[in-house]
C-alpha cells in the first residue's frame, strides 16, 4: 500500500491522449474520500501524454480515489493510500489565525517574514542554488515569486524557460504551457517547502516582453487553473494574483480579477491563502472582498499599518514599506536601519512586513529579482526581530491601542498574551510606563538593541506621578499609566519587553 | 530734534490720572504723521499717572504726532522728530513674501528658524541671561515664548512676576495687568531683536495654574489690545495668539479667537504677523482665514508638508515636530539625528520647522519650557541647514513638485532660483538625477552631509537611459528624467545641491 505523510504530495498519473490540445479538450478530475468525507481535486495534463493528479492529506488514516473525465483512457480510475502523520518540522499550510494573524494548520502560530526574489525561478540553475542556499541561512519564511519571468531594469537577461509552448512559427501559443517550465516552478516551490519557506506565488504582473500580460480572458482563466490543478497540493503555497495589479488594467480589467479569485476557489480545494498586490499607494484592492484571505499592500509608511488593520479587517502584510539598497529607483534605496525600523514599526502595530534588497552592481543580480546573495544588513536584523517575537507568540501581537491614539500614533507597542513589547524607533526616553500592565505582579523588563540584536535586563521603578497638566478650565488627570515604570538608555532604535513573572 | 532710526522705537510719554482705573478708563490714541500720511497707535498705561504711545516708524525724514484722549491731561498732546536711516543690520519688521515665505521689510529674505522657551521670562534673571547667551551663540532667529508663566510637567516653579495686580484681597485683579510684568517681557523682547531675533509671542495658553485662562471675555480683549499698545512698535513682534488654543476652547469658545485677531488687526498699525497653534494634530485652526497670515502648526508627520501647504495657501512653520529629548512624554523624546532629519524634511518641501529640547534633568531646567542652556546635538545640525539655506535663498525655496507625487513622496527636493537641493533622507542611491536641471549647461554638484555638517564636490555624470518599464500593454518610457545625473556616496542622511554655474 502506498503511503504518504499527512500534509505531504499524493499523486498518480494516466496516460491518456496526447492528440488535439489535451491542455484544453481532456478534463480530468479525482474525487479523494475519507469515509464519508470527499475532497474534489483537479488532474492536469503534464505533457506526453500524461495526466496527473496531485492532493494533500489533511487527516492521517486510511483514503481511495475515483477519477472521472472526459475520456475513456482517464474515467473511473480508481487508488487507495495510507496517510502516516505529518513529518518533523510538518505544520500544514498556513491559515489565517485570530482575524488578524496567521497559524499552520497544525495551529502553530505562523510569522510571516518574508523576502522577493520575483524571478529567481527564471535564472541559471546555478543562481537559483545559491537562491536556496541563502534562503536556508536567513530567518525568512516566506518568498514572493513571480510565475512569469520579467522584464524590467536591471531585468533583461533571457528566462530560464518558456511559460508556454512555442508553435512552429516560432510564436508563443498560449493555448499549451510549457510542462517543462511549470515541472521546474513546482519543483522550487517544494524545495522551498523542504526548508519550511512560504512560496508567495505571483501570476500576474506587468513586467512583460515575451506576451504573457497579453493572453487572452479565455487564456488567463485556463492558466490560473492549470496552476491550481498543478500546485494546490503543495502545502507552502500562496496565491498572490499579482504584483501590481493596477498597472495591468489596462490588459485585465476588474472583473477579470475577480474571476481569477473565485477560479482559486473552485480549484485549489485546500484554500490556500489569496492575496492582490497593489502598484501606486493609493490604488489598493477591497481587500474587504471576502475571496481575499488577507491584506497585501505596498507602502512606505508604515505608521499607517494600525489604519490598514482597521480598514479591512484582515491579516496586513506590507510586502514592499521600499527595500534596502542603493539603486536610482526611490522604492529601492532605503538603508538597513530603516528597513529594520519599517519593521518594527509595523509587527509592533500588529502587521507584518516584507523584505527585498536591491544593491546596484555590475552583473544586475539582485536580489530583489533574480535572488543569489544577500549583500544587505537588514536581513540579520529582520531574523532577529522574528526570533523576538517566536519567543512569545501564542495568538499574535496586537496593538496597545488599534485605534492608535496618542502616544500610539508615535510609538508603536503591540502585546501578545503577558508579553508586552513596545518599540521606540526615533524616540529615545530615558524612563517608560504607557502601556505596561495595570496590576501589580511580577514582572521582567527587557531592552532590545534592534539594530546591535541585543537583548539586556531592565530596571523596574515607580511610576512617575507627574504634575498634574491643565486644559484651560479642565485638569487633566496624570495618573500613572500603569503599575510601574521601567528605565531606558535613552538612546533610539529600542525595544522595551515586559513579560510577566520570570523566565529562565 | 529728536531722532530715532528707521524700525526702531519712537515712545513719548504723559502724565496722567493714575485713580480709578486708568488702565480700563482712559482711552488714548496718537496719530503719527509724514506728510499726508497718518498712523494710528493706541497709546497705554504704564502705571504710576504715566501714559505712553511708542511707534516703529518705516521710513526715514520728519515725522510728527498728536495724541487724542478722553481725559484732558492726555489730549492734544504733540511732538515731531527725525527719522534716521536703519542701523546696520535692521532690516525692519517680517513680513509674508511669495506666498509660501517670509522677507524683512526691506525685503532681505527671511528662513525662520525657531526655537521654543515658553515660559524662560518667568524665571530667575540669572537664567534668562543665560537663554540670551545661548540664543546668541546659535543660528535661531526666532524664539517662541509665552507671556504667562506655564504650570506644567517640569514647570512647578514661581512665577517671575504677577502678570495681574493683585488686590487688597490678595487675588488677582484681572482688570489692572502689572506693568513691572509687561517693562520686564517688553524688555527681553527688545533684547531678542538686540540679537536679530524674531519673539514669536504667545498670548494664551492652557497650563495654568493662577487664572490666566479664566479671565472673563471682556478681560481677555483688554488684554489682547493692551499688549498690542505695548509691544507692536517692537519691528521683531510675531503674535501667536495661542499655543494649542484648542485645549482652550472649554473656556474660550471659537468666537474669541476671532476676535482676538480682530483686536490685533484693529491696534497693531505694522499688522506684524499673526498665527495660532493647535494642541491636537487633527484640530488645526482653519488657516485659510483672513487674518492669519501663515500657518502654524504641531505635527510630527513631517513629510505632510506639502499637504498643508496646498491646504492654506500660506507659509507653514511646523513649530513643534516633536522635540530632541528623553522625557517620559512622546512629544519630547526623539532623537537629534530625527530631529534634524524632520528639519531637512520640511523645508525641502517648501515649509519650516521649530525646534525644541527636553531632556530630563533634576533641576527641571528643560530648555523648551525654561530656556537656559541648551544640552543636544540637533541646535548645530539646525544652523547649519539654516547656513546651507541663506547661502542660495531668493524667493525661497519652492519643492521640486507641489503635489509630492513619486518620488517626492519619499524624499524631499526643493529649487530657489537656479539652486536645486534634494535631501534623500532614509534613502541611500548611489546615483541620481529626477528633479536636476532638463537643459544642457554648466553645474556644479555637491553632497550635504547633514549629520557632519560637511560639503564635499560631487561628480557629474550622464544621466542613466534606463530598461523600458512596462505596465501591461503600455510601456513606460524611461526618457532621463535630467540632463544629467550624479553620484552618490550610497549612505543615508545626505542632501544633494546643483547648482547652475561654478561659484568660487
């Protein structure tokens, strides 16, 4: 009996017809059952003649499956397995977890901290060896990667491979994808699976020369179901529609995006997390439509985060507040200080932040597009950061104050169960209290050196009672903000940690 | 014959009836005259039978007055003196110039650069003359300043003076101002404008503790028309008529605060500048009203600048963008580094900052409140910015695109004549070229170290002819965006300055 993990690839495949275009005409579907229980599942064809079907256990024990198709070779196959228990380091995917987070399905709490290497799929294997390689040394868990190579500055290398066949007049048929380019795609999706990382998987974007922004809606439709068909079944993946889908309205209007949404949602039967990323600040999806799991945005200022949480209601990941670089592109240029600031300003508000780095160089590898090597400061810090906050997640960090009123448009603090953490960034007072818990305890301080990723003791004192402060005719009661206060360096770019009682 | 230079101060004074009360029941005015031209200057009680009228002439030769009263002693009075040309660096009283900026009378450009000592003619003489030392050995040219002492936070001390007689009862008598009170702060205004100092002079505050924020209407316009007798012939009187007047609208409704322009407009003849200072960032008076002449304002969200000033179509100084300090107050805690980055921030986007210090001590001796000496490292940083200002200012400079869109969101360009300087912040390039000069020509480029304080040459480059961007069907033409570009260290906190011409 074949045998496989909980949360891990079964497949199978059929030979069936390799005449006509099987990629349009063959349809193949698979019906996997647990007792009562029945999951449908997309096959997809591999080329050659081969159809596969690929689905992701979410219960251990005993499953069958039954096939029906369009054709006689296809129909009525049938299989049966075994599912053994997740391995080691297995959480299943990940989920959207206390409105505002993210858990495996396992219910471990997940944090994402992610990095782009939007084409990296498309470069020499040797680049995309060092791309895994690096991934595997630094503390991110997620990575945003295009389907599609691109075309853009610094971005002028040929792909990989094609996305879709070629015909015999030498042009794209975008009736046929390229099995050979998707076997690839996937096949990184799961070594990123292997090393716990998120793929983020963008379909759509506008950086195009090869004529791919260009398929028709018909051919659109079909591959954002060929890719559900192929990928669903990889526990890592994300369905990011695109990056920067305001500047493709112009080939793909609104409702085309919605389709593609609501495609995900009768094709990938896991339902993997779905997200929309916008170009210009202020063109942001409705991330409100309830086929969206959760808020994607690029903005660079990311004291607005509290605003985002509040506007939509859902998980906010702020994949791009610009990256660390040095590049002419302004979006692409900040220092490695202020993205690991950006970063603790929007974790400490109750979002979660993404990573890119872009350093000019010779031979245009970088990061933020073609993956490699990392040659930045921020990533150490941003690991950092995530280390901080495992430590103590159980739900997620939610802010001191969501409506953040005074101080908490300034600071940011957020609290997770009995750990508070407030983040000083520019500000640099020497003694602290808003926000600290109310009641009288036992409580340990901390200051965290986001930039030198320290963490050091910090003394408890009383509260201040300040003078009282008027308001014309009003006095304005300056009770102690909370049971105690704490003593800080006076120097920026701090964390305070509170936690209650001890720890070892 | 008397003489008196231009924009200084012309005071003749009388004896009068000191029963009753004078300072409510005489009613006196002078009529100053040059030809045909008259001026109206309401005159004042001094206390002790002595009456005054003072005058700032603005322009030299001969000039005469006579005075109106309703009691006989001060009626009819005349007199006449000679007008001399401006002492050496009186450049006369400041004025609004090219919508967006400021100019003496005698129209040299005028950058406020300010600083804040609410309440320093409160305390001990020995401190205020250590606040004009400081103030002297620094490149501020404007100085915020109440003239009501402050209860507050760090503000416990005893007041210098009683602003308000008190009576037989040992209460204030809020019908008779205390002229020691009024001699001593008209005194160090005068002192102020010894150094080319401009007294930004609050008129109301919120933190009180003796029942200057509850005096009756009535009592309130007094006020308001007696200091404009008093200080308006001083050339270097700016009126802010409140700091955070919105936390005074429980005792002063909206209609006061109109009037008290209106008094000013009615009693200050130069019509010296007038502004007011909301508390809350989201209650900003509304600046487009006629009797402000410039917007001032609190907020730390400097990069809104441009915001304001498409909102009010005046200068703004934002005079409180947070604080260089450590106190336990968020408003008073950031860094000079920060502060000194708000600073280019804001007036690389057209408007002007106000700087101030808070760090603890056990003295309570915090320069924003008391004055004294100053302890940060962001008063240097400021003089030079304003240095790097005065070398190339004209009509001021103007941001490179009003409307702040991409990229000047993010950082921050500004043109004065053929004069362009681009502060990058948080941004790091190691080239650039958006907003340099479009025509072929001679430039010279340097880079602005703003933390050091240095200036070093930088090399022109062509600009660079960057990868089309496509945006779906449309591509993007990536034409230079400059006639040329130049290169850049790669470190944040840098400005960049072009400008047309070599200048030895």
């Amino acid at each position: 009996m074949t045998t496989v993990a909980q949360w891990d690839v079964f497949e199978d495949s059929f030979e069936g017809p390799s005449s006509g275009n099987p990629f349009l005409e063959v349809k193949l579907e698979a019906f996997f059952q647990q007792n009562s229980r029945v999951v449908r599942v997309p096959g997809f064809y591999d080329g050659d003649g081969i159809f596969r079907v690929r689905f992701m256990p979410d219960n251990p024990g005993e499953w069958s499956f039954s096939t029906k198709a369009n054709v006689a070779d296809l129909d009525g196959k049938t299989g049966n397995f075994t599912v053994t228990a997740p391995r080691d380091g297995v959480h299943g995917p990940v989920r959207v977890a206390n409105k505002f987070h993210f858990a495996y399905a396992d219910g471990t709490p997940y944090l994402p901290f992610g990095t782009t290497c939007y084409a990296w799929t498309h470069q020499p294997l040797s680049e995309q060896v060092k791309t895994l390689e690096t991934m595997a040394k630094t503390r991110f868990n997620k990575l945003r990667m295009g389907v599609f190579p691109k075309d853009y500055p610094y971005n002028v290398n040929e792909a990989l491979h094609d996305v879709y066949q070629k015909g015999a007049d030498g042009q794209y048929d975008f009736d046929r994808p390229n099995p050979e380019s998707f076997r690839h795609f996937e096949n990184q999706v799961k070594a990123l699976g292997e090393l716990g990382i998120e793929a983020d998987i963008i379909m759509f974007h506008p950086y195009d020369r090869w004529g791919y922004c260009d398929m028709s809606e018909a051919q659109d439709y079909a591959y954002v179901e060929y890719l559900a068909a192929r990928l669903s079944a990889y526990r890592n993946v994300w369905w990011s529609l695109a990056n920067e889908y305001d500047f493709l309205l112009n080939t793909k209007p609104m409702h085309q995006w919605e389709r593609y949404f609501h495609i995900l949602e009768e094709n990938d039967p896991y339902g993997h997390l779905r997200s929309i990323h916008n170009g210009d600040p202020e063109a942001n999806y409705d991330h409100r439509k309830p086929w969206v799991t959760h808020v994607c945005i690029q903005n660079w200022d990311v004291k607005r985060t509290g605003e985002w949480r509040l506007a939509y209601g859902k998980p906010v990941i702020n994949d791009e507040p610009e990256y660390e670089g040095n590049i002419i592109q302004v979006w692409g240029s900040i220092s490695a200080e202020e993205l690991v600031h950006r970063y603790w300003i929007t974790t400490m508000r109750g979002g979660y932040a993404g990573h890119g780095e872009t350093f000019a160089n010779s031979d245009d590898l970088l990061w933020w597009a073609k993956g490699g090597e990392l040659h930045g400061e921020a990533w150490k810090r941003i690991g950092f950061l995530r280390d901080v906050m495992q430590e103590d997640v159980q739900n997620g960090f939610e802010p001191i104050d969501p409506t953040t009123r005074y101080p908490w448009n300034r600071v940011s603090g957020a609290r997770d169960g009995d750990t508070t953490i407030i983040y000083f960034g520019e500000h640099q007072p020497v003694i602290w209290s808003a926000g600290l818990p109310k009641d009288d305890g036992d409580y340990h301080a901390d200051i965290i050196d986001t930039r030198n990723m320290t963490v050091e003791p910090a003394k408890i004192v009383a509260a201040p009672e300040n003078h009282p402060t008027r308001h014309g005719a009003t006095i304005v009661q300056r009770k102690p903000d909370a049971a105690f206060a704490v003593e800080l360096p006076g120097r920026p770019h701090l964390a305070l940690r509170v936690r209650a009682g001890k720890r070892v």
